[in-house]
C-alpha cells in the first residue's frame, strides 16, 4: 500500500469515529482534517466532498454486509425463509448505519440524490442476491417459474417504498427514531404474502 492509500485509509478510520460520534450533518471536513493532522484543503487530494468520503464508508460497510448476503444463500434453508433473512439482514443493515452515523431525516433525503450512484450499485447487488434465491426456489420445485429478475426488482420496490414512507411521513428528527421493528414487520408480512403467491 503507497502513501496515499495508506492517508485515505487513515482518513477514513477517523472520519468514521467523528461521523459516529457527532452524526453526518454536524461532522465538518474541518473536524476531519484536524484529527487527521492536514489542512482541509489537502482533504479534498484524498476525497472531493464529505458525501464522497461518506459514500465510501458506506461501501466499506456494504461489502461486509453482502458477504453476510452470500452466507445465506449457501445455507440449506428453503428460499423463502432465505428470502426473509436476506430482508431482515437488509433492514438491519439500513438501522445500524442510521444509527451509528445519526443521520437526521433531513440529510437522509438530501444525500439520498447526491449518492444516487451508489444506491445504484448497491440496489443492482442486492437485486441480483433476490434474483439468485428465487433462482433456488423454482430449482427446488417451492416456487412456480416466474420471472426472477422482475420479481426480485418488485421486492426491492416494495421495501424501498415502505421504507421511505416511513422516513417522510415520521415526525422524527433522526432516522435511527423511526420504529424499525414496525418497518420490518410491515415488510416481512408483505414480502410474505408475495412469496405465497408463487409457491407450488
């Protein structure tokens, strides 16, 4: 590892901290460079904004979370029981990072365009998971054939759109004070009866 990736990598492990200890909309790249030892102008050598540093925490974080994914779906479980744990590793996934880096709601849905890329990227993985486990149901002779990646894509429809109902219309002023067992409850039974729908 070269002096620049050895800097991003130490950037990175304190701007984590900071974002975990004072939330991302009260984090400043001031607050940053000054634990780092640089002047923040030199910040933005390693990183053009603090939504791309953040992005890139986050895609550290992904990678751990889809290895998780991965596990799963080499498991012997039936797919639909895979399907639910995948969707519970998701929500967990979203509540633990909302909680760790205090994402007010506000910032949430701000962010949200400026990292449209990587929710790009990261929906495209997790379609592919869904797509893989409906793949073993109809494999398994549990589901009928149907349209894998339309189904897969329709999942994470729902669960996007359940999730950001309940962002937009909360009163709250952090994400992590949303009631994520509501959300994943509400998601779990829908999922649920999808599922159902196209067993044998």
């Amino acid at each position: 590892m070269d002096n620049f990736d050895q800097k991003r990598e130490e950037i990175k492990n304190v701007s984590r901290k900071i974002f975990a200890a004072y939330g991302f909309s009260k984090t400043l790249l001031e607050d940053i460079a000054g634990a780092v030892g640089i002047k923040k102008n030199s910040l933005y050598y390693y990183f053009d904004s603090k939504e791309a540093l953040f992005k890139e925490l986050i895609n550290d974080e992904a990678a751990e979370y889809f290895e998780k994914q991965r596990k799963i779906i080499e498991t012997d479980a039936l797919a639909d029981k895979k399907m639910l744990k995948c969707i519970s590793e998701l929500m967990y996934f979203i509540h633990e990072r909302s909680t760790k880096y205090s994402i007010t709601r506000k910032a949430y849905l701000e962010i949200k365009s400026n990292l449209e890329k990587y929710h790009q990227n990261f929906r495209q993985r997790q379609l592919e998971i869904f797509e893989k486990i409906l793949k073993q149901g109809i494999e398994s002779d549990l589901f009928h054939k149907h349209n894998t990646k339309n189904f897969a894509a329709d999942i994470i429809l729902i669960v996007q759109s359940i999730e950001l109902n309940f962002y937009i219309n909360s009163n709250v002023q952090f994400l992590h004070e949303v009631d994520f067992d509501l959300v994943s409850k509400t998601i779990n039974r829908i999922i649920n009866y999808m599922l159902n729908g196209i067993k044998k």
